[in-house]
C-alpha cells in the first residue's frame, strides 16, 4: 500500500527527472529548423546567382540590340552618302531642282555632305532635325540650305564611338571645314570661334551674317551637359 502510494503521489506531483532532457531531444529530432538553417547559405546562393544572371542575360541582349541599330543606321548613313553622289550627277537638270524643291517641304532628304579631314568627318546632311534623325546622321537644324548666304547650323550626337561630331572638341581656330551643296561644289570654311553654352541658348542661330556665308556645328558635352558651338566663315 506504502509503495502504492508514493507512487499516485510521485506520478501526480512532479515529472521523471529525465524527461526534460527526453522531451528536448524529442523536440530537435521532431523539428527541422535546424537542419534548414544549416542548408539555407546555399540557397541564397543560388538565388544570387539567378538574379545576377537574369541581369547580365537582358543586360547582353540590350547591347547586342544596340549594336545592331547603330550599325543598322551606319548602314543607312553610308547610303544617304552614296545617294548623294548620284544625285550630284543630275543637279543641273530641270526636273530634278523641281523634285527637291518639292520634296524640301515634306520628307528629309540630304542637302549636302560636311568634310573635316582633321577629325575625318564625313557625313550626309540631312535637311530636318529630329531624334530619329540624328541617330543616322547629322542634320540641318536651322539657317539657308548648304553654302547659301546666311548661317547653316548642323547638329550631330556626342557617340563614345567617335561617330557624327565626337570629336569636334579636338578643332581649333583656323582649321578648315569643307561642305558639298547638291550641285556637287563644295566651299571651304574656317573656323573663328569655339565656345561652349547652355543647352537652351539658341544665339548660335543668328542668321544676321552681313551677307556673308557661316556654318556653325553643334553638339552635346556628356560631361557637364553643355553645348559645344564651332562657328567657321567662308574663305574669300
């Protein structure tokens, strides 16, 4: 009976003194958490991983596309030229001055070719000015048509690729720029005034030239995000 009791007493009143003990090594077989903890370092891992690689996957497929615009334009560019040299060959005829006045209203066209052998510039000029435009080539973005009385103003894109008027920041004063009209004559202009402005500062299109004839180009400054100016006047 002695035993008996101590044993309700016992089993009612307090644990085993091992079954803390049993219960925790229970609960660590019974949880995962550990060993998910110790697998988790790799998968994380291996989500950089994926990530990285979708970046540097679309990251190629835009630069191979943007390869292949420019070089698409190029392509365009180098057969506005070629044009150009055909167009020459009619430039005295009736029917063809009509056509262009006719055209000049509507579509851009090329209006003449820039040389400057300095920098090895030698691009078609196209008679209007916009974004799509300037992607293929530089363009007329105010003033008469090429060696008119007046001040043509040609712009041309910044390219890393040392495309278009890249390189303009490498002229100096007295260096000489050749522009071709659509007869196929060309008149040399030399450079006078080199300067950077503001982005929206148009004076560089004055046409208030003294019955004189200038071309000013201008482009961009990726650095500060000016505007690099270049004015050159007709050599008597």
């Amino acid at each position: 009976m002695g035993v008996t009791m101590n044993q309700i007493i016992y089993s009612n009143n307090s644990l085993p003194p091992f079954s803390n003990d049993d219960s925790s090594k229970n609960n660590t077989s019974k949880n995962p958490s550990n060993n998910h903890y110790i697998k988790n370092p790799n998968q994380k891992y291996k989500i950089l991983f994926m990530i990285f690689s979708s970046i540097a996957f679309v990251a190629i497929i835009f630069m191979f596309a943007k390869l292949y615009q420019n070089n698409q334009n190029s392509i365009l560019s180098q057969k506005l030229t070629d044009s150009y040299a055909i167009s020459t060959l009619y430039a005295n005829t009736t029917n063809y001055q009509a056509e262009v006045q006719e055209s000049s209203t509507t579509d851009p066209f090329v209006i003449g070719i820039i040389k400057i052998d300095k920098i090895n510039v030698n691009y078609s000029i196209l008679s209007i000015s916009n974004n799509d435009l300037l992607d293929i080539s530089v363009c007329r973005f105010a003033g008469p048509m090429p060696n008119e009385i007046g001040n043509l103003c040609i712009a041309g894109h910044n390219y890393v690729d040392y495309k278009f008027f890249s390189r303009l920041n490498e002229l100096n004063i007295d260096d000489e720029i050749k522009i071709y009209d659509l007869t196929g004559n060309y008149i040399t202009y030399k450079i006078y005034d080199i300067y950077e402005t503001k982005s929206n500062d148009t004076s560089c299109t004055f046409q208030n030239t003294n019955n004189t004839r200038i071309v000013t180009l201008v482009t961009c400054n990726n650095v500060n995000g000016k505007r690099l100016v270049v004015h050159a006047k007709e050599i008597p």
